[in-house]
C-alpha cells in the first residue's frame, strides 16, 4: 500500500470546500491516514517549498501557502502518488482534465486548491514536515 501527502491550501479552507475536496478523496478510494488543520508561517512554507526557491513564482507561492489555514494530510492508496495526481489533474486548472479536483474548483496556477507529492520519496519527506510516525497510523481497514 502507497502513501502520499496532500495539502488543502488556504484558497480550499477559504472557500469552504474542505468537505467537498475530502469527499472526491475518500470516493476516489483514498484513506486518510493523518490529518490537520494548521497555519503555515512564511518560514515553514517557505522550507515546505525549498525545491522551487529559484522559481519567479517562489515569493507568491510562499505567500499564499502563509496567507490562512491549511490541511495537510497522509493519503493512502495502491498507486496513491500517480493516482492522486491523475484525482488532482494539472496544476494549471485551465489546462486540467474535466471532473479533476483543480478543474472544479481551482482558480489559477497559484491558487490551485490542492498540492499532491510528486514522488514516493517527496511523499516521505513531506508527509514527516507535518507528521510524526505516531500520527500516520491507519486506523480503518
Ligand atoms: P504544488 O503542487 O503545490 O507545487 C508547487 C506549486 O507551485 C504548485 O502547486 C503551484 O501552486 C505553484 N506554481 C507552479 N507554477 C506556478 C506559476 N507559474 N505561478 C504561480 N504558482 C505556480
């Protein structure tokens, strides 16, 4: 069984669509293995973002992601990282598959409702920025 880690972003918490976007996650087959709901500060979203610190986008990003609450959250999943990618579609929503996560109810490329790990190894490293071990615990199979 794989995992992956999403994050609600603020633009999500917002304009109230938590239980929306939970509810395409969990009909998509998804277990939520850990959840919360926290502020990132520019520090902590800044360091979540390191990767795309060269980017012109890097500053926005950053502010965004500090701008309100958020909810990280453990996924899991056969295939979860592919799969919550394809449940997401691109992270620009006007070029989004239909019935996507983003295509419903994303703004901008910025603004895009949700992020998805990219990898098994991002997931790991992103799901232990917001978890610890004791958190990630299965508790309904
Ligand atoms: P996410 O999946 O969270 O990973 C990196 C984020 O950078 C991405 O979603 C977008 O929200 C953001 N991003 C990528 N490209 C741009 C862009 N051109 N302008 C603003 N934000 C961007």
């Amino acid at each position: 069984m794989e995992r992956t880690l999403t994050i609600l972003k603020p633009d999500c918490v917002r304009k109230q669509l938590i239980g929306a976007v939970i509810d395409k996650i969990e009909r998509a087959g998804f277990r939520i293995v850990a959840m919360k709901k926290t502020k990132l500060t520019t520090e902590t979203a800044g360091a979540f973002y390191a990767v795309h610190r060269e980017r012109p986008f890097y500053g926005e990003l950053v502010e965004f992601m500090s701008s309100g609450p958020c909810v990280p959250m453990i996924l899991e999943k056969e295939n979860a990282v592919e799969d919550f990618r394809k449940l997401i579609g691109a992270t620009d929503p006007a070029e989004a598959s239909e019935g996507t996560i983003r295509k419903l109810y994303a703004d901008s490329k910025g603004e895009n409702i949700v992020h998805g790990s990219d990898s098994d190894e991002n997931a790991r490293i992103e799901s232990s920025f917001f978890f610890s071990t004791e958190d990630a615990v299965r508790v309904n199979n």
